[in-house]
C-alpha cells in the first residue's frame, strides 16, 4: 500500500473528457406539430421519381395478395359458402401473404438496383480520393457491460483507420458506458487509459460513465448531446462490436457536409466474425441476401429511411432538435421510455424536414452476430418490446406515412409468428373439422344435387407453391446477383459452393423457424401480459450452452411439436407429412439448437468452404487492424502483470488507475440531490468493515459501485488493510 500513500494531487491534471459544449435537446410533443424551422416538407435530396417507386412496390404487393387472395378463397369455397373456420383463415392468409408479398417485391427492386451498381447516391464515391473534411464529427460507442478488451481493440481499429486516412484531426471517440457491473466498470477505466496510452490518442479518445442509466441508450446518447454535443457538427453512433473503416466515415461526413438538409445516413453492416454454425449462417445470410433487402427499401423509401441505431452518421443539431423521446403513457411494457428508441428518432427527424438516407452500397461497416439460437432469443425479446411499444407512437402527428409504415413494419416482425401460429392450428381445426363433422349435403333448400364440402386439392397445391416461391424469391435473386459479382462470388468459394451454401441455410433455417416462431410468440404473450423485458447484456462470445441448459429451455417446444404431430396424424396422415418441416423442427429442437451452437461445427463448415463470406476470404484492411489491436493487446497482458479482477482490488494494485478513476467520479452531492441509499448504506458498512476482505465480503453489487462512485469510499478502500 505503500504506492498509494502519496498525494493524488502532486500529479498532473487527467482530462478523461473534453471541456463541455451544451446543446439543448428539447423533449418532443408527439401530439403537436413539429417547428419545420423553414425546411419543407421534401428534402431536396429525395428522388424525383419516389412516388413511382413507391407505387411499383407497394402496388405491386397489393395486386399480388389480391389475388392471392382470390386462389385461396377457390380452395375453401364451394357451393354454401366458406365457413367460420375458412373466413378465419383467409383473412390470416391475406395479413400474412401481404407481409412476403412486400418483401418479393422491394427485393426484386433491390436486386435491379444491385445489379446496376444502384445504392450510393449523395455523392458518395466508393473510390477516389478522399475529400477534404472541414467540420468536426464525434464517434460515440455506448457500452453496456460489455468485454473491455474487445470494445476497446475496436476502437483502436477503428482509430488506426482513421489516421490512415490522414483526416484524424477531425474525428474525437466518445465511450459512454452505462457499466452497472463495479469490477467490469474498472476494467473498462484501466482499458481506457491503456487504449490512450497505445494510440497517443489522449486530446481525442474520451471516457465518461454514467452514474444513473436512465432511459438506457436514448439516454445514454441524449446525454451526451446534452453535456458535448454542440461542439460536434455531426455523430456517429456504434455499438460494442461495431467496426468502421476511416475511409467509410470520411466519405460519410463529407456527405453531410456537401448536403446540410440530410439528417442522417444509414449503412448497412456487414457481419463479421462469426464461428458458431448459427452465427455463420447468420453472417452468411446477412452478406448474400441481405444487400438485395437493403438495396430495395433504399430505392423505394428515399429520403424517408429508417435508423437501425449503429453504423450511421446523424446531424447533430438536428437530433438535438427533433429526437428528444418523451416518455409513453403508462407502465412498462408498453409504457414508460421508449426502448427501440432507433426507429422513432428516424421518424421525428424526418417529421422535422430532415433526410433519412440508407446508403447500402458504401462498404467498411461491419458488426458482430449473437453466436447462438439462444442469445438471438435474449435479444429478442427486447427489442419485441420496443416495437410492440410503437403502437402508442403511432398517432403522432405529422409523421410521414413511410415513417409510420417503418413502425409497423417493425411490429409486425414479431405479431407475425402468433399469427402464423394461428393460421397453422387453424388449418388442422379445419381438416378437424371436416373428419369429424357429418355434412348436410341438402340441407333446408331442396335441390336435385347435394352440396358437398370440400378443399379443393388442386387449387390448394398451386396456392403452396405460389407462396412458397414469393417466400423463396429473394433468396434465388441474391444468388444471382452473387453470381453475377465475380469478387462475391469468389469470396463465397464460387457458384456451386455458394449454391450448396444457400441451400444448407435455406434447409437449416426452415428447420429453425418453427423453433423461432414459438420463441417469437411467447415473447408476445410475455409482453402483452405486463411482463417488462429488463436490460440484460448481450453476450457476443463463441463459448457453447451446456447440453441440460439447452433440453431445459426447449424440451417444450419439442413436447409441442410431439402433441402437434400426434393430433394431425389423428386427424389425416396426409396432414401429418403435409406439417412435416414444421413438425421436424419442434421435434428435434435440442439437437438443432446444439449443433447450430457448436463452434466446432460452424468451424468444420468453413473448412468444408461452405457459408463462406468475402470478409473472411480477403478480409478487408480494417478487419485486419481489429486482428493486430486484439493480438496486441493479448500479447500486452501477457507481458505485464495481470490485474486483479475485482475491482477494488484493481484499484490499490495500480497507483495511475486509482488517480484517473477519482478524477473521473462526479463532483460530490450537494444538499438537496437526490440521495442514492446503496450509497449511503455502502459507506456504512465499508466503514465497519475493517478490512478489504471483510467489505467484499459484506458489500453487494449494487453498493461496492455506489461506493466506488465517490471519493471517500475510494480513500476508504485505498487505505483498508488487507
């Protein structure tokens, strides 16, 4: 203890941030009108030909579930009319064909558009030279509990990238932790300060935790806007696994500063760094079909674009102005502050006379996939909730009709698994119902032929595979967009391999779906029966879910499809093999969710060159930096000593450490703040401890942070005897 014995004060000053530039953000009037300030109400930047565009899409949708709807209606009718059960069911049929019909058709203009080297447009240029940036941007990372070490080897990538651009000056990189965990929070502090230390970033590399997370990552950034953002033109918002070439941010700004009317521009990330058979299947699908997706809702939605959250640049005075998110009426679930917070901002700034631009083909932005079936479900959830909660931003006013389609959109990514769910329990009541019911062939009305019920079989098979290619289609046209990109191609490990790939996700995912569905549904139910989501952390690593984990969380689902194949085949055999994709799924969930868990599998797959993507067959330079920051800093840790975990004991291990974490506590409370009772109590029992191992041993969660929050209980901890 010797080491901190000295004044902290004989050191030099520690600026963890940069001197405040307040900017107000005003809470919005969802009920009001919103202050335009003069712009109108089409951005100079949207496409002459929107309305077209939209037309040609959402038209065309519209025509196809019509008629959709009329062969479905020929399979259940006959001559007295369709029944209770066939009006339940074609209604069902309309609600959720409409859903793919709009993905066929804004993916068939996503692949025309990819095709023609469409999805830039702003004069962004994939290449060239950069231009020169005369306004100053913030990279703000929130982070939530997150692994320090690996926030922190982004961060350096993506600085290192941006030095190479020779335009480093005008980016600053906020990490705003919202941290609740003590030790992890002090990991976070000592990853900081050695991030500084390897980049020599120190004027342009900041730290800030807040002590209250309020509103989660809103308020997270909202703060930050609120305490620096006026000394910012323009933020770029990631998340923990987010990555960024420098290249990609310049262009990004420049964009903005070439088009003052733009409010925000959205990139589409790439997945990355996927190991798990689940998480390659979702990178492999995220890369190959998920351009097509992006490039057609660029096309159609314009200037009315959508915000994903992450990976997007955002005009910081116009988020000031328009994108303070008041609270919903009511207790959580569905009220209290908004949760998918990222969607409703895009709405009220564009509500304000700004753009929303999706940029899809600007390359050099990447993230992380969840590694599991499971970890999918955990985020799931969340954000099932925010979205639901979209019901009650609905009415705003003045909010464009594409923006309010962007909403329930998002709800019914989630409404649609009960509905499917319905539609297949409602299909077996119908075949139910016709083996068990006795038919009226005459009934009151006397006539010469009697009226047989029937499902005409014919026209059912055609309404099958109608849907069935409309569901597929995006797929097949990614494919041949792929095959028509010969450095796509070659990143997929050529056509046959990119074939044998499309297929082995296409199988294993339709085998998955039934699992999702359900997962999906009692999500919904959770949701609408009161039941708050919380804020859990995401877990990003590849370590596998113990095999008793996985036979507890889904032995329901394969009981379920158990009772489900047993009652259809009761009710028809032909059903029975008719429900067989759905059924196989539920049935072998376990081992479904245990292989696509595996990293071992999803390794062998890779070897075998299947769901191979470009960004691993040539990794771009960026990626390559996130490799060396990682390597580096492994090698660092393993060159110097090792920390201790707790964080407590962090903080007397290391003299620098515990001088940057009291210079970064917020000022003391005065009287009349707020009075936080973990603190309050927590400086009690530190203070009766005695020792250090007698407060860990008394102290929880909750109160070893409050006491690590101020400067006496530092002191405290500092000059406990062991």
């Amino acid at each position: 203890m010797d080491a901190m014995s000295g004044s902290f004060g004989q050191e030099a000053p520690f600026h963890a941030l940069p001197p405040e530039a307040p900017l107000a953000m005003p809470v919005q009037d969802l009920h009001a009108l919103p202050n335009r300030e003069g712009r109108g109400r089409r951005p100079a930047t949207s496409p002459r030909s929107i309305a077209l565009r939209r037309l040609a899409v959402v038209g065309s949708a519209l025509l196809m579930t019509a008629y959709g709807a009329w062969r479905t209606h020929k399979v259940m009718d006959d001559a007295s009319g369709i029944s209770t059960l066939g009006i339940i069911m074609l209604v069902l049929f309309v609600a959720l064909f409409m859903w793919i019909a709009l993905a066929f058709t804004s993916s068939v203009a996503g692949f025309c558009s990819l095709v023609l080297r469409g999805g830039l447009g702003l004069g962004i240029s994939r290449s060239g030279p950069l231009p020169r940036l005369e306004r100053r941007t913030a990279l703000l990372l929130p982070t939530y509990n997150e692994p320090p070490e690996r926030v922190m080897a982004g961060l350096k990538a993506i600085y290192t990238s941006l030095e190479q651009t020779g335009q480093l000056d005008a980016f600053d990189l906020f990490i705003l932790s919202d941290t609740t965990n003590p030790d992890v929070w002090v990991q976070e502090e000592a990853a900081f300060l050695a991030l500084r230390a390897s980049t020599g970033g120190e004027q342009r590399i900041f730290y800030r935790r807040r002590h209250a997370n309020t509103e989660r990552k809103a308020g997270n950034v909202g703060d930050w806007v609120r305490r620096f953002g006026g000394a910012y033109d323009h933020m770029v918002t990631l998340d923990a696994d987010s990555i960024m070439s420098g290249e990609t941010l310049v262009r990004m700004a420049a964009a903005m500063e070439r088009h003052p009317g733009v409010g925000l521009i959205q990139t589409l990330p790439v997945i990355v760094g996927g190991t798990t058979l689940f998480a390659r299947m979702q990178q492999f699908a995220g890369r190959v079909y998920g351009p097509v997706i992006a490039y057609g809702i660029a096309w159609w939605h314009g200037a009315e674009g959508n915000y994903w959250g992450h990976n997007a640049i955002i005009r910081t005075c116009a988020f000031a102005s328009q994108a303070g998110l008041p609270h919903v009426p009511g207790k959580p679930p569905f009220g209290g502050h908004i949760l998918s917070h990222d969607f409703v901002e895009a709405a009220l700034m564009r509500r304000g006379g700004w753009a929303i631009h999706m940029v899809p083909a600007l390359d050099g932005s990447y993230e992380e996939s969840p590694p599991t079936l499971t970890d999918v479900a955990i985020r799931d959830r969340r954000w099932c909730q925010g979205n639901l909660q979209h019901v009650k931003v609905l009415p705003t006013r003045g909010l464009h009709w594409v923006s309010r389609m962007h909403m329930v959109v998002g709800i019914g990514a989630y409404v649609t698994s009960p509905l499917w769910l319905v539609f297949l329990l409602t299909g077996i009541l119908i075949s139910l119902q016709a083996h068990f019911e006795r038919p009226e062939y005459f009934g009151d009305t006397k006539t010469l032929y009697p009226h047989w019920p029937h499902v005409d079989p014919v026209q059912a098979k055609y309404v099958f595979i109608g849907t069935m290619l409309v569901l597929l289609a995006p797929k097949m046209l990614a494919y041949i967009a792929l095959v028509l990109d010969p450095a796509a191609r070659r990143g997929c490990g050529g056509a046959v391999r990119a074939a044998l790939s499309v297929l082995t996700e296409t199988l294993i995912g339709g085998l998955i779906a039934p699992i999702a569905m359900l997962i999906q549904t009692s999500g919904v139910l959770s949701i609408l029966s009161g039941h708050d989501s919380g804020w859990n952390t995401q877990r990003r690593d590849d370590g596998g879910i113990p095999l008793m984990d996985i036979v507890r969380q889904y032995g329901r689902f394969t009981l379920f499809g158990l009772a489900l194949g047993a009652g259809a085949w009761v009710v028809s055999p032909s059903l029975f093999f008719w429900m067989m994709p759905v059924l196989l799924g539920l049935v072998f969930s376990i081992p479904l969710v245990a292989l696509t868990s595996s990293r071992g599998v999803g390794l062998d797959f890779r070897r075998a060159g299947l769901l191979l993507v470009p960004e691993e067959t040539a990794p771009p330079p960026v990626l390559n930096l996130l490799d060396a920051a990682e390597t580096s800093m492994d090698e660092q840790a393993k060159a110097a000593p090792a920390l201790p975990d707790d964080g407590l004991k962090a903080l007397r291990a290391d003299a620098a450490l515990a001088r940057a974490h009291l210079a970064m506590l917020p000022p003391p409370r005065k009287a009349g703040d707020t009075i936080n009772p973990d603190q309050l109590v927590g400086l009690v029992k530190l203070g009766e401890a005695g020792t250090l191992s007698n407060a860990l041993r008394v102290l929880s969660p909750k109160e070893k942070a409050a006491v690590l929050g101020t400067a006496q209980g530092v002191e405290t901890i500092l000059h406990l005897p062991d």
